[in-house]
C-alpha cells in the first residue's frame, strides 16, 4: 500500500477546510436569499440523477452535487 506524501494529505485537508468555509457561505447567503439553494440545486443536483457512471468513476459535478446536498443540510 502507498502511503500518501505529507504535501498530498497537507492538500487534502486545505481542500477539506476550504468545502467548509464555502458550504458555512452558501449556507449563509440562502437565509437571505432562499431562491440561491434551489438554483445551485437546479445546476447541481438535478442533472445528475440521471448521470450513470461506469464502476465508482466520479465526475467533477457528482462532488459538485455532493457538496450543494451538504449545504442544503446545513441551512
């Protein structure tokens, strides 16, 4: 098994922190604009019920619909 650079799990965490302090933002900007959730919902979530994937293959906007479907959580 490889193990993972220092500079790669650094990476990882920063992208992690930051996914963070975009969804708390979103989050934030829906309560004062509820119609901002259901357009990124539109964009995001929608289309990719009907996406299918070979296998586990992710696609750029299946962690795209991910992190919209955290932030409808958190607001």
């Amino acid at each position: 098994m490889l193990e993972a650079s220092p500079e790669t799990t650094d990476l990882e965490r920063r992208v992690l922190a930051h996914e963070r302090v975009l969804q708390a933002l979103i989050a934030f900007m829906a309560r004062t604009e509820p119609r901002f959730v259901e357009h990124l919902r539109e964009r995001f979530v929608e289309p990719m019920r009907m996406a299918r994937h070979e296998h586990d293959h992710r696609e750029t906007d299946d962690y795209a619909e991910e992190f919209i479907r955290a932030v409808m959580q958190i607001g």
